[in-house]
C-alpha cells in the first residue's frame, strides 16, 4: 500500500502524434509492466485499447497506467491530442497532480501543445516539457529548446538534452544537473564517458539552468551573481520550489521508441514533481452553494472524487481519486450529488483495458469503483 507521499498523479498533454503513447510504452517497458513495446501502428499498445483507437491509430479517450520506480507509485494519464476529444484532457487534469506537455522535435511548437499549455495555466499546474523523437529524422531539438525559450521565457529550464555525433545524429542524452552521459543498448541503460568537446556545451546548459533555479531563492540568487557554484542538494530543492510554484518549466527529451531518456523522466517525476497532498487544488461546494478548499487528507473522513465513468465490453468503470482517508470495497459514503449513501462495490486498478482487483485506495491514489450507479 502506498502513502500519499509516495504516489505522483501525471498526465501527459500534447498535440496528436506528439509521441504521448509511445512515451508510455517506453515507461510500461523500463518499469516491466510490459515485456515489449507496442507500436500505434500496429494496434497493441496499453493505453490505445479501444478497437475505434486502433481503427483510426490515434487515442480518443485517457487511459490510466500505473507504474512503480524506486518505490514511488505513478500514475500516468495518457490523454488524447485531438481537439474533438479536449473533454478527456480537462477530466485528466481534474485528477492529476501535474502535467507532462510532450512536443515533437521533428514538429516544434504545435497549436496542439498551446492549447494544452493554455489549459495548465488555467489550472496552476506544474509541468514538465518533453521533446519527444530526438533520434529521429528530420528531428531539430536545439530549434525546438530555442522556441520554447523564445515564447515562455527563461522559465523554460533545460534538464536532460541529448548527445550527437558528427553526422548530428542523436546516440544518447547528458544530464545536465549531474554532468553524466548515457545511451541505450539494446533497451539498457548503459552510463558513457562525456564525449570530446561537450564539455562546453553541458557548460552551458547548466548555467542556464543554474539561472533559472537561481530565480527561486534569495540567497541562491545572491549566489548566482558571486559566481558561487551550487551543491546537489540546493539545486534539486530550487528546482522542486520552482516547480511548484510555476517559477520554472524543465525540459526534458528522449525517445518512445528507444526508450532513451525514460528512466531520467521518471528520476525527475519522483524528485520534482508534487505528491497529491502538494498537488492539485480541489474545491469543495458546501450546503449553501459556496465553495471552498478542499484539503486532501490522509487522516481525513474516507472522501473520493469520479472524475470518469467508463461503461463498453470490459464492464462499468467509475475512476475516482481518494481525496481523504482510505476507502475499501465496502465502505459506505455518501453521493454528493444525490445526497443519498451508497455501499461501494469492488475496486479496482485500472491499467489501459486491464482491471487488478484491489482492497482498498489509499488518499491520493487513482482507481476505480465497479458497477457504480
């Protein structure tokens, strides 16, 4: 069973054929969730399970995805890029906690991914940017970066950018915070030498996101100008505030296919990203029509909230968020709607089209009620 503090609700945003799915082939596979990874194309990935997705080879409603790193429970929310289904990204945000927007590096800044953008500012929700299929041809990640720094300013804080050889083809990625190289052999993470004459160019990506944490604390700022260098520890904090607070937006890349950059994204999710007690602000409507803030809770009277219901040839899925307290498959609550008490079926754990029967939700975990009036 996991706490609150160790679960991270993520939804993943962008235009259609961004790469969202495959992105979450690649993280089902480096968590062995799956033990290969499936392709839209050919119709066999988790998260694109209904027979018109695999038709039309794009996703038309969110699928949920549990994966476990390091101890830490994520549920990702693979939403669709289309504009005809924009419902399912606003229910997908409603229970997440924070977004991950994936853009093409082949395709930049698309109206797809302004629009998802538009939606996490509405909402005051901490993201990251993924630059997705930086091995691919006709990729341009440096022109991609230099956009996003063009149109969202300095906010915009490089993490994780990827290595070239001389032909400016991608062969692996740096991070950037700690100086270290890695490629992909064969779906492994392998760790490499820094290659010749990169020095200068990590050089320069970690002043500039030196800068950005800088931003986020006064005396990290003074440091900044005294040319102080910053320890581990104080990077990461000022990257968590900044995160947090809407001060920085770091960018991450990789590839679905490859699964090259993966396990950073998954690094950076549990380190940056908030819990859901950090997370999403919640409004609750009293009796006389006011609302207020609703304060999630792990000690708190067992609440949950349905933000999908789901009914096709797998069953009746209501898909709920734990707002307070621990809920069980018999447990009694009341319907804020109705007004009227209703006893729980069973619970489950959604993965795509995949239901695992589960005893209980803890606060701040995503599931689902079956056969829920």
């Amino acid at each position: 069973m996991y706490t609150a503090n160790s679960i991270r609700n993520v939804c993943l945003l962008g235009h259609s054929g961004s790469g969202k799915s495959a992105l979450a082939e690649s993280l089902l596979y480096m968590t062995g969730v799956i033990d290969r990874i499936g392709k839209n194309a050919d119709g066999n990935t988790v998260c694109d399970y209904d027979p018109e997705e695999i038709r039309r080879n794009i996703s038309i409603s969110t699928s949920v995805v549990p994966l476990e790193y390091k101890g830490i429970k994520i549920n990702l929310m693979d939403t669709p890029g289309g504009f005809d289904f924009s419902g399912a990204v606003v229910e997908a945000l409603r229970a997440a906690d924070a977004a991950i927007l994936v853009c093409s590096a082949k395709d930049g800044i698309t109206v797809g991914f302004e629009k998802a953008w538009k939606y996490c500012e509405e909402r005051n929700m901490p993201r990251f940017v993924y630059i997705s299929k930086v091995d691919e041809e006709n990729a341009d990640y440096n022109a991609t970066f230099d956009a996003l720094r063009e149109k969202y300013g300095n906010k915009i804080a490089p993490v994780v950018v990827p290595i070239w050889d001389a032909s400016h083809k991608v062969t692996g990625i740096i991070d950037v915070l700690n100086k270290r190289a890695y490629e992909m052999q064969k779906l492994k993470r392998v760790e490499i030498e820094v290659p010749e004459g990169k020095e200068e160019v990590i050089a320069d990506f970690n002043y500039t996101l030196m800068e950005a944490v800088a931003e986020t604390d006064e005396e990290l700022m003074d440091k900044f100008f005294n040319e102080e260098p910053f320890t581990y520890a104080e990077m990461i904090k000022g990257l968590h505030q900044g995160v947090k607070d809407l001060s920085m937006f770091p960018v991450l890349c990789g590839s679905g296919f490859t699964c090259l950059g993966s396990l950073m994204l998954m690094d950076h999710i549990i380190d940056l990203l908030p819990n859901p007690i950090d997370g999403n602000y919640h409004k609750a409507t009293l009796a006389d029509g006011t609302t207020e803030e609703f304060v999630v809770s792990p000690g708190g009277v067992p609440s949950a909230f349905v933000w999908k219901t789901v009914s096709d040839q797998y069953g009746k899925y209501s898909f709920v968020k734990v707002l307070s307290g621990t809920i069980n498959a018999d447990t009694t609550l009341v319907n804020a709607r109705t007004g009227e008490t209703e006893k729980l079926g069973r619970l489950y754990a959604m993965c795509g089209k995949k239901s695992t029967e589960v005893k209980t939700l803890t606060c701040g975990d995503i599931g689902a009620i079956g056969k829920m009036d």
